[in-house]
C-alpha cells in the first residue's frame, strides 16, 4: 500500500505542476501542443506571468485563486476572436492571404477587387466596402 501511494504521490505531484506551467505560460493543453505541429498559429498569452494567472483564475489574490467561487472570468472568449480577425486568422485559427487589394489613398485611383475606379465613383467605392 505504501508503494502505490509513493506512486500515485509522484504521478500527481507532476500532474500538478504541468498543470501550473501551464497556467503561467497561458496556455493550454491544445494550444501547447498545436504550437509543436508548424502550422501559423495564434498567440493568446500575456508575456507577465501574473496577467496569465489573472486570465486563468480571474484574480490575483492567491487566497481567492484558492477558494471556491463563481465568479465571471475577465475574458469570455470574444475578445480573443477579435484579436484573432485583426491579425489576419479565420474562424479555424489558419492564416488567412488577403484577397483584395490594397486601398490607394494618396493616388487619384482607388483599386478594390480586380476593378478600378476614378475619384468620381466614389459612391460605388463605398458600396462596396
């Protein structure tokens, strides 16, 4: 009885400190391992340990980290997919090549999707934005 409890002692003794890297790191289990397969992926951590803690647990008190509560986590997820459209990520976390054009401002022609159009359409420009 003694060895089994050495064992599981040992198995969940690291068990809880992966889970702890984890959580300073900002990631989790999907994410860590999806960075090692090379395809483009998104960031989600903070760089300070203590703002991925706060992610993870929603306080920085440790007592509080602790305790039992239900309180409502800072983040609820659309904020991340915000971040995610900005940076140029579709809904399935692949990096997306830019299809359109990009806008001349500075030019007397505006290039949008294969057409081109003069200053004086710029009702149809912005139609079609």
């Amino acid at each position: 009885m003694l060895l089994l409890d050495s064992v599981l002692s040992v198995v969940l003794f690291g068990f809880n400190a992966w889970n702890w890297y984890l959580a300073l790191f900002g990631k989790s289990q999907i994410e860590f391992w999806g960075d090692r397969s090379g395809r483009a992926s998104i960031d989600f951590n903070f760089k300070n340990p203590a703002d991925n803690i706060f992610k993870t647990f929603g306080t920085y008190s440790i007592i509080r980290m602790f305790s039992p509560s239900l309180r409502s986590l800072p983040f609820t997820g659309v904020e991340w997919s915000y971040k995610m459209k900005d940076l140029g990520f579709n809904e399935q976390g692949d990096l997306e090549v830019n299809k359109k054009k990009p806008v001349k401002i500075a030019e007397k022609s505006y290039e949008l999707e294969e057409k081109s159009y003069e200053m004086d359409d710029l009702a149809a420009i912005e139609e079609e934005i």
